[in-house]
C-alpha cells in the first residue's frame, strides 16, 4: 500500500511539473541601454513633454517682425510636426543649410571636450544634425561610443524655461545682458529711454523665439 501510495505521489509531482511552465507568466527580462542608443524611457518622456511645451510656445508667441529667415526658422520647427512639401524650402530659406559646413570642425572639437557641461540650443542642434547626417548617428572617440543623444538631451531638458502663460522655451546663448536690460527697462518705464527699453525687450524675445526654434529642432534630431 505505501509502495502504491509513493508511485502515485511521484506520478502527480511528475505532472505538476509538466504543467507548471505551460501555465507560468513568459518571464521578460528588461534590455540594458546601450551607450548612443535611443533615448531612455524617462528621458524620451520629458523629450515628449518639452517638445509639446516648446511648440505651443512658439505658436502663441510668433516673431514680429517678418525677417524671411527668423519666420521660416519657426515655420520649420512647427512644419516638422506635420511635414508638408515645402520643408527643403523652409531649410533653406531660413539658412541652415550654410551653417552645416562647419560641423566636422565643431564635432572634433566636441569629442575632444565631451562631455560637454553647456551649450546653446543652436550648437545642440547643428552637433544633433552633423552625427545624424554625416556619422549615421554615432559620435566616437576612437573605439568609445560616446552617449550623445541622453547627454544632449539632459542639457536641452535642464535649461528650458517654463512661461507662465502656459508652453516653454529656451533662452538665448547671450541672454544676460539682454535680460539685465530689459528688467533694468521695466524697473524704469518713466524713464525717456523708452525706446530703448523696448527694443531690448523685442530683442530678447526674438532671440528667445530663436533660441526656442533650435531647441525644438535639436531636439527632434536628438529623439528621432
């Protein structure tokens, strides 16, 4: 009886085991990142947010005057959310494809410093478009794969400015003396220099304007 009793004991273990993977959970082991890889889950994220903000920025603060070039910059970055047949044009007309031709120059001078502790949306953007372009996405040091796209973003990411209007944008590479003007300008409204103050002010916005413009564009190019 008890010799009875263990075979059937064993033949049940023997099934349970059989039927234990059929009814397990596919166990999925999550990837590790790569060093120049696509962006990290929580960085594309804010990649995400700060790209809407930055947009609707844009779009509720167009420049004022209609310099050809400052309007077809802000028309790319809006168009590239819903490219349409003119997008070569808007590159062109807002001179982008003249500031690539320094690119090589500017990126060896990058990998020798990188990583890079600062760096205007402009700079970001033309680095961004030169690997994408001309290195097929990868920036090397010699045989090390350096993580462009994360640390790109990290500075894009840390340096917006948020409106309280609502959007966000990113201020100019020269902004502090813009800004201590303007403020000095708005402490001072009585003041005769009234002109003065502002044109400061319309000069910072359109650098502002500018500014925002790269970093959407940068962006884009970094979180492709």
């Amino acid at each position: 009886m008890n010799r009875f009793l263990s075979i059937t004991n064993l033949i049940l273990w023997a099934l349970f085991g059989l039927q234990s993977p059929l009814f397990a959970e596919p166990l999925t082991l999550p990837g590790i990142r790569q060093e120049g890889a696509k962006l990290s889950p929580s960085v594309a994220n804010e990649a995400d947010h700060a790209l809407r903000q930055s947009l609707l920025w844009l779009k509720r603060n167009p420049p004022a005057s209609t310099e050809t070039q400052m309007c077809a910059l802000v028309q790319l970055a809006v168009e590239s959310a819903a490219p349409s047949t003119n997008l070569m044009t808007l590159v062109d007309v807002a001179g982008l494809s003249s500031r690539t031709n320094g690119a090589n120059a500017l990126l060896v001078d990058t990998i020798v410093a990188y990583p890079l502790v600062s760096a205007d949306p402009e700079t970001l953007w033309l680095l961004s478009h030169a690997i994408n372009q001309n290195r097929k996405g990868l920036l090397l040091r010699k045989t090390e794969v350096l993580d462009w796209r994360n640390d790109f973003a990290q500075l894009l990411l840390s340096s917006l400015r948020t409106d309280v209007s609502g959007g966000a944008y990113w201020e100019p590479a020269q902004q502090t003396n813009l800004c201590q003007e303007a403020s000095s300008c708005a402490v001072h409204p009585q003041e005769t220099n009234s002109v003065a103050c502002s044109t400061n002010n319309q000069a910072l916005m359109t650098a502002r304007i500018r500014a925002t413009a790269f970093g959407y564009l940068a962006l884009k190019e970094i979180h492709e």
